[in-house]
C-alpha cells in the first residue's frame, strides 16, 4: 500500500504530461491502461528477482495486485475523460470572455464561483505559462474549489462503490468472467504459469516490435512507416459516401483485447457497426441528411442502455428484494461471500444506506451550485442507470473501450421536456458536469467491479479493499489537481506546447455548448424518444431471444455499441479476431482456444510495454511526439 501511494503524484504527473499538456497518447482510453499493466510486468519481475536473491523483501501477490487497484483507480480519476476535463473548464469561461460570445450576461450570472477560479494572476500565469505553483498568490485561489471538486470526486467513487457492492454478489451468482479483471490475474498467477509461456513471449515481442517501429519512423523520417494505426477510409458515390468515413486500424493490442470477447459479442459488435452504415444509407435514400441525425445511432445507443438496464434489475430482482431486507436489519438475507475474510465488500445496511446517502450528498452539491432538487435527482438517476449498466458490460464482456459521447443525462432530459423545462441554473449545472457526461468512459464503478473481482479470485479481504478504493480515490484526486496546476503553470495554456485538442473539447466546448443551450431554446425532440423508445424495445428484444434460443446469433450489446466511436474503429481487428476464434473452436475445440490465449495476451503486454516506453522517451527528450504514433486515442 505504501508504494502505491508513493507512485500515484508519479502516476498523475505522468498523465498530466503525456494526455493532458502533450497529448502524445491517451493511457486511458482503452480497457486496460498500458501504464499499470507495464508496471504489473515490472513488479513481477522485480518479485522474481527477490526471491531468488533477496526473499524477505519479495512482494506477495496480494501486494502487487493491491498497487496494480491503486494505479488503476487513480489512472481512471485523473485520466483524459474525468478530472482533467473539470481542471481546464475552471479557468477557461473567465480567461476566454469577449464580448462576441456575451458569456459575461448569459453565463456568469448562473455561476456557482465557489466551484471556479476567477482570480486574475491565476489567470495570467496559468494561461501564459513560465510560472510556479508554489508563488505566492498562485496555489492559495485554488485550495476551495479544488477541495470542493474532491468533495464531490468523493462522493460520487462512493456511491458507486455502494451500488457496486450491492450487484458484485449477483453477478457472481450470474458466473460473470470479468475478462479485464482476468490479464493482472494470469499475469500474477503462479499456477497459470503465463510469463513461463514461449508463445506468451513470441507475441510479446512482436507487439514491442510494431510500437517501436513506428517510434523509430517518428524520430527518422527516412525509416519505413508502418501503418497499424486509425485512418478513414470515405466512399465518393451517393448513397454509399452517406454512411461516412470508415475507420481502418490493426494494432496488435486490439488483436489481443478482441481475443477475450465472447465470440457471439465479436460478432454482433462488427455486425451491428456495419449495420448502423446501412441505416445511415437507407436514411439518405429517403431523404434525411445526416446533420438531422436521422437515425438517430446515439440515440438507438441510449435506449439500449435502459433496456439493458431493464433486464439487469429483473434478473437481480430477488437477490435486490433479499439486500434490501437486509439492509432494514434481517440477519437470514445478509450476504456472505467464501473468500478472503468471508465478508462482502460492504455489509448490506452500509451498501444500501450509503448509496441512498452517497445519492443525497451528490444532490444536496448540485442544489448548492444553484440546481433544483428535481433536476438534480433526475440527472443522477440517468448518470447512475448508465454507470451500472458499464460496469455490467465491464464484468462480463470485458469490451476492448466503449463511450456514450455526449447523450449522458444533459442531452436526455432537454430531448425529452425541451429545455425550457429547466431554469438556467439547472442547465449551468448540468453543464458543469460535462466531466461525468462528456463520454461516460472510465467512471468509477466498472473500475471498481474488476478491483472487487480481483480481490475475489487473489483471496484478498474484500472489506479492506473496499475502504482501499475511496482512499485511493481522495488521494488521486488531491495528487491530480497538484499535478496539473504543476506542470500546467509551467507550460501556459496557450503557449504553443500546450495540445490544441485539449483546449477545444475540455476548455470552449463545455463552456460553447452551454452558451447554446442557454441562448437556444430546444423543443422536445420526438424523433430522439422515437430512438430511445426503439433502443429500449429492441434490446429487450435481442435480449430475449438470445435468453430463450441457443442458436441466436445477435448480442445486445452489439446493438448497444454500435454508435461507440473508440469501439467502432477497432471493427476490423475484431472481425479479423471473430473469424479466426471461430475457426479454431470448431476445428480445435475449447484446449486449443486456451492454448493459444497466451499469445494473445502476449500482443497486449508487449505493445502496451512499448507504448509505456514509447512516452518515457517522449519525457526524457522533450520529443512532443504525434499521437498518431501512440496506441490511444480511442
């Protein structure tokens, strides 16, 4: 635990680099973060080489799989689409007024500006760069609103992790795989036996190979490129050009990732992206362009999630109606677990009452920012529905990434209502938690779902793992707002160091949307209810049948997806995996299908390996390489 709390400022420095100011690769957009798998493979070794030469000092698994949660957890919080969206978003509206965009009337009078940073030297020095944090009159501005925003951090990681406890049970009862959960536990497992694997290591190497290849071609131009990464693809002719640019990639990662998915998953995840295409073709051949969204793929996406929520309460019905009992003192419902300390995470009255009061908390914050009381339980309710639903996706698909860009419960609510349901407060609100919204990728509690699984299968005591995570969580969060107003005042917002990207999507974008929808009135969208009404049905639908009819192909999650953009660029290595995995469980059966994992894997750990060292090179020699020679970005 010590060396965990030591590497997390390590950890959130680095992100502060490398995703935030540089923009050189994105660690956590993907499933697993290609950093703390590195270090996994690192303390493994160093655990070999102390047991042969030192033992008392050697790790135990426990240990490793304890800082490998660690890193994770505090990867998630500070990583691209969480805690550093809200850190640029408290400076940008006041540094970037002008009277063309009339912020100061539309905006500023529905501010709550206990949660921002207004402060002018703050402003000067944090925009333009050369400064330290540790000048007198840069820190002292951001104590409040930063202690606030971990407040909320807080509050949010528990209420998950209360949902969290209460589902973990079910789903093990379900037989969940928690097929991310399951790489840190092979890769740690003496009996498993992967790092003695030649296979294991044959794929590791030509994942290490193809990333440093292209690092080699970035630092000498006159090196062959080689061409695994995302590029487009567009057909020129109506109607076929109406379905957009097709993305095109093949790192070897995503080979490796595609590997674990169910091979009826696989399948509906490249089907259902191309069928989203055709939709989009057939709706430009009756007339609809595709700025009027028609069909609505996003929207079909949201649906499925309720659907899909739908059916995760129902087959959890009893064992809800048995916690609940619980939670008001009946002793016979309490559930146990047969591993670690024999408790669950969290007793039941704990899971339960501190999700309600977890709840309560994040509207009591909301309604001190200036949001109604109805606004408030009505944007958590949808924001939880989907955590719950990723984290079920999460423990028992293990999809390579998945989003749900910008249709969270800010776009919900207005498409329903219309936006003049909801006073300008409410909306400033809402806007401001564009950090939870903006892609619904890396929220606390699909990470937590694996932490408790891999504390579940490494025999380690679930309650203090659940006392582990939010502490973890206070502390990256603390460390992560240290980091980025570090490297931040060194580098200056504007100077030509600081990534354009990150300027537009996590600073004006927020603050643009908001202006729109307040200047904007916005009807109720009866084609978007039409989609989430369709997206509910339909899933139900392939939901059913693919509970009553073995033989049926279609997952629904693959219809769930189909309008996830990260995901929607790795259709082809997917296809290319499907195809190969459903050849060699025909003709080699299940012992083969085994076998050749450890190939797999392998491509995962030796591309992540050099993705890592990829981004030490990038720090130690100044290089500002493209993220296009990175593997994030999804």
């Amino acid at each position: 635990m010590v060396i965990g709390l030591l590497l997390i400022p390590a950890t959130t420095w680095w992100l502060a680099h490398i995703e935030h100011v540089r923009y050189s690769d994105n660690a956590t957009t993907s499933a697993i973060f290609f950093h703390c798998l590195t270090i996994l493979l690192v303390l493994v070794g160093v655990k070999a080489l102390l047991h042969r030469f030192a033992p008392r000092w050697e790790l135990s698994r426990g240990e490793i799989l304890t800082i490998y949660i660690m890193l994770v957890v505090t990867s998630a919080l500070a990583g691209h689409d969480q805690l550093q969206i809200i850190f640029l978003m408290m400076t940008w509206v006041f540094r970037n007024v002008t009277p063309e965009n009339h912020w100061e009337e539309d905006i500023f009078p529905h501010l709550p500006r206990h949660l921002l940073v207004d402060d002018p030297l703050v402003l000067r020095k944090l925009y333009g760069g050369e400064a330290s944090l540790y000048e007198s009159g840069l820190w002292q501005p951001w104590v409040g609103p930063v202690l606030w925003w971990v407040l909320f951090a807080a509050l949010v990681v528990w209420t998950q992790l209360c949902l969290m406890a209460v589902f973990r049970r079910q789903w093990d009862r379900e037989r969940l795989n928690y097929p991310i959960a399951q790489v840190p536990l092979d890769i740690t497992s003496p009996a498993v036996g992967l790092l003695r694997n030649k296979a294991f290591w044959a794929a590791f190497g030509l994942g290490a190979v193809v990333q440093l290849w292209r690092l080699a071609n970035n630092l000498w131009p006159a090196w062959p490129p080689l061409n695994v990464g995302v590029f487009y693809h567009s057909f020129r002719e109506f109607p076929l050009s109406a379905m957009g640019a097709v993305p095109l990639s093949s790192y070897p990662f995503s080979y490796g990732l595609a590997y674990l998915l169910p091979l009826n998953l696989a399948f509906s995840v490249w089907f259902f992206f191309w069928f989203a295409r055709l939709e989009m073709v057939a709706g430009a051949l009756i007339g609809h362009r595709q700025a009027q969204r028609f069909p609505y793929i996003q929207q079909q996406g949201v649906g499925a999630y309720f659907g899909l929520a739908c059916f995760i309460l129902w087959a959890a019905r009893d064992h809800l109606a048995k916690t609940w009992r619980a939670a008001w003192g009946d002793r016979s419902a309490e559930v146990r677990t047969t591993t670690g300390s024999g408790r669950e995470p969290l007793p039941s009255p704990v899971a339960v009452w501190g999700f309600l009061g977890g709840t309560a908390g994040l509207i009591v914050f909301s309604m001190a920012a200036g949001a109604s009381f109805t606004a408030a339980l009505l944007y958590f309710a949808i924001f939880l529905t989907l955590s719950l639903v990723l984290s079920r996706l999460r423990a028992e698909l293990g999809l390579p990434t998945i989003e749900l860009y910008q249709v969270g419960a800010d776009d919900i609510l207005p498409a329903i209502t219309g936006s003049r349901a909801w006073s300008a407060r409410d909306r400033t609100v809402m806007g401001m938690y564009f950090w939870l919204h903006r892609t619904h990728r890396q929220l606390p509690m699909p990470i937590q779902a694996d932490a408790l699984r891999i504390g579940h299968e490494a025999g380690m005591a679930l309650p203090s793992l659940s006392r582990l995570l939010p502490l973890t969580a206070v502390v990256a969060a603390l460390a992560a707002f240290w980091a980025y107003l570090h490297v931040v005042y060194q580098t200056g917002v504007e100077s030509a160091q600081f990534a354009d990207i990150i300027r537009w999507a996590f600073g004006r974008d927020p603050w643009q949307k908001l202006s729109t929808v307040l200047n904007v009135p916005r009807d109720p969208d009866y084609g978007a209810m039409g989609a989430y009404a369709y997206g509910i049905a339909f899933t139900l639908f392939l939901a059913a049948m693919r509970t009553r009819f073995v033989w049926w192909p279609f997952h629904p999650v693959g219809y769930l997806v189909s309008g996830s953009f990260g995901l929607f660029r790795l259709w082809l290595p997917i296809f290319i995996t499907w195809l190969f995995k459903a050849v060699l469980l025909r003709y080699g059966g299940l012992e083969t299908y085994r076998r050749a994992r450890p190939f797999f894997l392998g491509l995962i750990c030796g591309e992540f390996s050099a993705a890592f060292l990829r981004t030490v090179v990038d720090l130690v020699f100044n290089l500002h390489l493209p993220p296009s020679s990175g593997v994030g970005g999804l």
